[in-house]
C-alpha cells in the first residue's frame, strides 16, 4: 500500500477526505463554536505534511445532513477557521462544490 512518504507532491493538486463533522455550540455571544475539535486535529497532520512537500491540498468534508438544500447551520467555516488556526495558514473555504467558485 503507497503511503504519503511514496507521494511526489510537489506541483500536484491532492485530495483528502477528512472527518470534520464536529458538534458545534453556541457561545454566550450568539456565535458558532466547535465544541469539541479532535477530528480536526486528527487530520492537521496529514494536510501539514502535503502542504510542505508542495502539495495544494483540497479537504473533502461535510457537516451535518442538510437534506439537499443550503443551511447555514451546517456550513464547514468554523472547521476551515479552526483548520487554519492549526495549520498556522489561511484556509479557502469554496461556497460551491462545482462550478466557477469551487475551482478558484
């Protein structure tokens, strides 16, 4: 089985499918917070090591069921926030997964 240490990185685009379906809570200010941030941090690692071999990284996620229409209750920007934080870097976080938004 090939391991990310067999993976020329450098220049290429990579997928990861990560599990970021954390719970999230409301703070007493009314804002959105992770609750509990541990399936983040499990794949810090992963999308570290990709990043400095020249990798552009592309995490794969979902949060929730929406039930097949936009809800903002399940939207991944405090992960991507959260994501960015660990990494020490700034996170995109695509609106769309297709079309002209999700390819810049």
């Amino acid at each position: 089985m090939r391991s990310l240490d067999d993976l020329e990185a450098t220049g290429r685009t990579v997928l990861v499918r990560s599990d970021l379906n954390v719970p999230l809570g409301i703070d007493e200010g009314g804002a959105t917070v992770i609750t509990d941030d541990s399936r983040i941090r499990a794949s810090v690692g992963t999308v570290r090591r990709l990043s400095e071999a020249g990798a552009r990284v592309v995490v794969l996620a979902h949060l929730g069921r929406p039930q097949g229409t936009p809800d903002s209750a399940y939207s991944l920007a405090p992960a991507a926030a959260r994501l960015a934080e660990l990494l020490g870097h700034p996170v995109t976080l695509a609106l769309d997964v297709s079309g002209p938004s999700a390819r810049s």
